[in-house]
C-alpha cells in the first residue's frame, strides 16, 4: 500500500527532480522472418514489427498522461539482424537497415535497436555481411542503432573483430561527415552484452527472450542529488557530519523509490498491450538538462569536478548503492542497471572534459566501475583506425577481466581537432573533442587472433 508521502515524494520527483521513465522498448523477436530472399525477409519483418508495436507510442502517452509521469521515448529493439537475416542469400545486408528504419517510423518510436552482430569468439557469413554494412546503413537511416558484441568473460576478445571496428567506426564517420560523424552516436562496441538492455545505442532482442516483451528504463539522476543534498543540509543543522556510509544508503533508499515507479509503469504497459513485462533497468543516464546530471552527484559528495582525486571511488559508491536499491524493490532487474557517464549527454561531465579535469585516460579509469564505458567521445577526426581499435580493445579488456558490461562510443569527427566543439543535438547533447592516448598501437592490432578468455572464467 502506497502512503501519502510515498506520493507526494513521487511528485516531487517527478515535478522538480528530472524524474522520468526513460524509455520504454518492446523486444521483438525476429527469429520466424528467416528467408533466403531478402524482399520476403524484409517484408516479414516490417510486418511484424508494425503488428506488435501499432499500439506502443499510444499506449505509452496514455499511461504518461493518466500517471502524470513522464516517458521520454518509446523504442524497438530487435534480434540481432546479422542472425535474423543470416539465412538471406544477398551479400548486401543494408536493405534490412532500410526496413527497420521504415518500420520504426510507420509506429512512431524514437530509435530501433538491433543492427547487431555477436561476434564474440568468431563470424559467421551473417555477422561478416552487416559489420561490413554499418557504416552505410547508419549513413542513410535516421533510427536505426547498431552494436557489435566483441568479447566476453566466457569467450575472451576478439581481436579481428576489434580491428574491423575501428576501420567501421572511421567509415561511418566518413559517410555522416556533413554531420559531424553523428552515424557513431548510434554504434556501440561491447564485451559482455546484456539481452535485455532498453537503452540506445545498445539496445537488442537477445535469442533467448520472449517472443515479444517490454523492457524499462528508468533515470532519476537529478533525484539522486538532491536526496543527498537534503540529507547533508539535515546534518549539518543538526551539528552532525554525514559519513559516506549515510550517503550510500540514501542513494540505496533512493534507487528504490526510482525502480519501483519504473515497475509499475512497466507492468502497466505490458498489461494493456497484452505481453509479458521483462525487465526494469534503473540506470543513472543523464541528459544535457541542468540538473539531470550525474557529475552533479559527485559535486554532492564533496569533489569539487568530477575527475578530481576521488571520483572513481564516488562512482563504485553510486553505482553499487543503485544497484542494491533496485534489486531491492524488483525481482525483475535487469538490463545494466547502474551509472552512465556519457560525456556529451551531461553537462557536467561535458564541462569536466572540456576543462581539463577528465581525460580519456581518467574516464577509462572511472569504466572499471561503472554499468557501461567509454561513452559520447568527441575525438579528433583524424584519429587512425588502429589507435580507435586499441582503445577498444583496453576498453573490452575491462570487461571481460572484471565480469562486467564494458562499451565504446566513440566518434571521430571529421575535419575538426582537439578544442573545437561539435552538437549532436537532442538528448545527444555537445562537447568538447578531447585527445586521445599518443603512441602507435598499429602493430598490436595487425597481429589479430583472439584474446583467449581469463582464467576466472572458468566458474563451473
């Protein structure tokens, strides 16, 4: 049962913290729309992306209305296309690009996940025909996001496909130059995917889901804050310190609140279009908007910038609390469900960088605790292929040592150097390019291979 003050709480998060639901992404399997002929396997994919998601951008206002909550953006997420389209016998995969892109905008969502390949301990002919596709689908699609899973705890790195991405990265910023290199917004490299991540760019339908599902992402960074905030102010007029100790069990406190608007609204949604919830993903993802800002948080703990002296233990701090708030209030957590620290999407972050306080080197630092990696980086154009694939591959390396999702968004922007500035508009947001690591790592990437998978891997 709901107290009064649960719900005045509620508003006010809602009303003056930034609280929203994020978004709401339907996972649709496309594993039935397999055909050797790719007009047959395009049709059978429109058709049942636009059958299940008719409803959803509805479905989605009429709750945000009737509950008073915000839902930022309705989504799709897909089964990876390199294998619902593996059976096709066209060499040229970007046709499917082209149909979810379609399909995306005949229901209305903002983006649809899913123009991914798993590629974790090697290729098949479908995987090899869309990496190879990328670059041209995100340059002629507007919704379309891409991911390429490259290593795993249980399958190490793969080393070919981490230099591959470094040569798409470069050629999707070449065919997008006219705006900025935006076509690497949509393109995440991973180790340790999740399946039921509802976040963009990463988001995809993993084969082991439901046939359809809907999935929850939750944000209230700017909720956080000022829980913290509240709480110092109530020390410090009692005559009393605040311990990090207190402050990670407010954030704790917090996370729950947050995770369980995030169920009822996803169980909400799930009723009324008549499928089965997945799960709901709390993750501090922040937006350009004052005050919706995870760097904000780290000014509430006592660090002057973020990047300080400090940071990283700030946000082992945060992200375990979320993550222990959230489990507590829903037996269905899921996704990444922790901290986001990308640079251009936070105005504080962005400030940091831009200053000087955060590097790629600090912010790679910070990726070993966080729920995902190195995020909305603004780095030179001119950047080479093979120093992109070295930072992947320090990036992934993480990950798989550590059991954790780690990723790269990089963006490489055509014609523009270090300091100068770039907006990618929207919830994208602006930054500052940054260097990157000095040093040739061309000889490293050109041996290939695979990393094999480390020790602590073997858990059965």
């Amino acid at each position: 049962m709901l107290s009064l003050q649960n719900i005045f709480d509620t508003i006010a998060m809602v009303d003056k913290q930034h609280l929203d639901i994020r978004t709401i992404t339907m996972g649709i399997s496309l594993l039935d729309c397999a055909d050797e002929d790719m007009g047959r396997c395009c049709d059978k994919i429109y058709d049942k992306i636009c059958s299940r998601a008719e409803k959803l951008v509805q479905t989605g206002c009429d709750i945000e209305s009737e509950f008073g909550i915000p839902i930022v953006n309705k989504r799709i997420s897909v089964t990876p296309i390199a294998i619902a389209g593996a059976a096709c016998k066209s060499e040229d995969f970007v046709p499917l690009a082209l149909t979810l892109d379609r399909a995306a905008k005949t229901c209305g969502v903002n983006f649809i996940g899913g123009y991914s390949a798993l590629v974790q301990k090697g290729f098949t002919s479908g995987d090899r025909r869309l990496i190879a596709s990328i670059p041209e689908a995100l340059a002629r699609t507007e919704l379309v996001c891409s991911s390429v899973n490259v290593g795993s705890t249980k399958a190490g790195i793969n080393m070919d496909a981490v230099a591959q991405m470094g040569r798409v990265i470069k050629e999707t910023a070449h065919l997008t130059r006219d705006r900025d290199g935006l076509g690497c917004a949509k393109l995440v490299v991973f180790c340790n995917a999740v399946e039921d991540n509802p976040f963009m760019a990463g988001a995809f339908h993993g084969v082991g889901e439901a046939d359809t599902v809907i999935n929850v992402g939750v944000s209230g960074p700017g909720v956080v804050k000022k829980a913290i905030d509240r709480a110092l102010e109530k020390s410090r007029s009692q005559g009393c310190g605040l311990s990090l100790l207190k402050v990670s069990e407010v954030i704790k406190r917090t996370a729950y609140k947050v995770t369980r608007v995030g169920e009822i609204i996803g169980n909400e949604v799930a009723e009324r279009l008549g499928i089965p919830f997945g799960v709901a993903d709390l993750s501090l993802a922040p937006t350009p908007a004052v005050g919706d800002s995870v760097g904000e948080i780290f000014q509430s703990c006592g660090l002057s910038v973020m990047g300080a002296p400090g940071s990283t233990a700030v946000l082992a701090m945060l992200n375990d609390a979320v993550k222990k708030g959230g489990s507590f209030a829903s037996s269905s957590v899921g996704g990444l469900s922790g901290a986001f620290i990308p640079v251009s999407e936070d105005s504080s972050i962005e400030a940091a960088a831009t200053s000087g306080f955060l590097n790629m080197e600090k912010l790679e630092a910070m990726t070993s605790v966080c729920s995902v990696g190195l995020d909305m980086i603004a780095i030179p154009g001119d950047t080479s292929a093979s120093t992109i694939a070295g930072i992947i591959a320090d990036e992934m390396a993480i990950g798989m040592i550590n059991h954790k999702t780690t990723a790269v968004r990089l963006i490489p922007v055509p014609g523009k150097g270090v300091g100068e500035k770039v907006s990618f508009g929207g919830l994208l947001g602006e930054c500052t390019i940054i260097p990157v690591p000095r040093g040739d790592s061309s000889g490293f990437i050109s041996l290939g291979g695979r990393i094999p998978a480390p020790i602590n891997s073997l858990k059965n």
